[in-house]
C-alpha cells in the first residue's frame, strides 16, 4: 500500500512538475515575443492555447490513472 | 466626432479575434452525449462512464479557454499570462477533483470505457483546435 501511494505521489508530482516548466517557458515566450512584436500578440495567444492543450494532456491522463490507483486500488489492498 | 471623422479614423488594428469558446465546447458536449445516448442499448455503465469520461475532459478545457481569453492583446500581456496560469492550475485541480469525486463516488463503473471517452475528447480537442488554427481562422 505504501508502494502505491508513492506512485500516486509521484504521478501527481511530475505531472505537475512537467506541466508548469511547460507552462512556464511559454509564457515567458508569450510575454518576449508580445514585447517584440505587440502585433502578433493575439496571434500567439491562439496558438499558445493550442500548444497550451497539447502540452498538458499526457500529465493529465496521468493524474486521472493516479486517481484510479488511489481511489480503486489502494482500497482494495491488504493493508 | 462627426460621422465622417469617424469613417476616417481605422478600425482598431489589433482587434482581437477570440476563438467561439461556447461553440467548441458545446459540440464537444453534444459529442459526447450523442455517443452515449448511442451506447445505452448496449450497456448502461458503459454509457454513463463514456458521459463521465467525455465531461472530465470537457469542463476543465472550457475552463481553462474561458481563463485564457478573458484578456488579448499586447498591452494586457502580463494579465495574459496571469490568467493562462490561472487558468492552467484551475485546469489542474479540477481535473484532479473530477477524476476522485468519480472514482470515489461513482459505482459501477467502466474504467477502461472513462479513460477511452476522456482520451477521445482530448484528442477532439486538440484536432478542433489545430484545425481552426491551420485553416487560418484566428483563434
């Protein structure tokens, strides 16, 4: 049972990790290339929430399988 | 100002075209009840998780675009990106608070079929998306 909450930990703490240095950097990049050039401004908004919801979606399917660990598994473990 | 200086005037040059949010969402949401009205004859659990699964995906995107767009242009840059953080961590936790209030709530339940429907929107999502973008509709 142990095991299985410090994987659940883990998923949940490298997807969010992996997430917010993905988000971080394009932000930064939103924010430079809005300095630049403010006439692309919308333009990058757009395609920033584009890459925005490629970027998150392999951490988010593994929080939804953490969930399933935490929520499903676990319980059914011998403690 | 006069009609006419306001003919000469041009109109706002970055005028900020926001993608139709409720319209995407909406079809996705249309989508995925459609398909589990579809999957009712064939088992119940299985439609229902489909439902469950498609609005885990569903919610958290309309979201995180509602946050996104709620400023555009360059002079809002900084709350741009404040709201596109926000907007992401909302994404984050709620995504999280579905997926346990379901598993923890929701019994029976079709694992497999959930995670199949919540995949299936995402990639929707993401080809809904690239395609407003590729055809060269500003979004």
């Amino acid at each position: 049972m142990g095991l299985a909450l410090i994987a659940v930990a883990l998923m949940i703490g490298f997807g969010a990790l992996g997430t917010a240095i993905g988000f971080a950097i394009l932000g930064g990049k939103l924010l430079e290339g809005s300095a630049r050039q403010p006439e692309l401004a919308p333009m990058l908004q757009g395609k920033m929430f584009l890459i925005a919801g490629l970027l998150d979606a392999v951490p988010m399917i593994g929080v939804g399988i953490a969930m399933y660990v935490l929520f499903v598994v676990v319980p059914g473990l011998p403690a | 100002m006069t009609a006419e200086n306001e003919r000469r005037i041009p109109r706002a040059v970055h005028k900020v075209p926001t993608p139709p949010i409720l319209k995407i969402y909406g079809f996705q949401c249309a989508l995925v009840l459609l398909a589990s009205v579809m999957l009712i004859p064939l088992d119940k659990v299985t439609a229902y998780s489909a439902v469950i699964g498609g609005m885990i995906s569903v919610v958290p995107n309309a979201y995180f675009a509602r946050q996104v767009f709620r400023y555009a242009g360059a002079a809002f840059a900084r709350e741009v990106t404040r709201s596109f953080y926000r907007g992401e961590s909302g994404k984050f936790v709620t995504t999280v608070a579905m997926f346990a209030a379901t598993f923890a709530l929701v019994q029976p339940l079709q694992v497999f079929v959930l995670f199949i429907a919540y995949l299936i929107v995402m990639l929707l999502n993401a080809v809904i998306l690239a395609r407003y973008a590729g055809l060269g509709k500003k979004i």
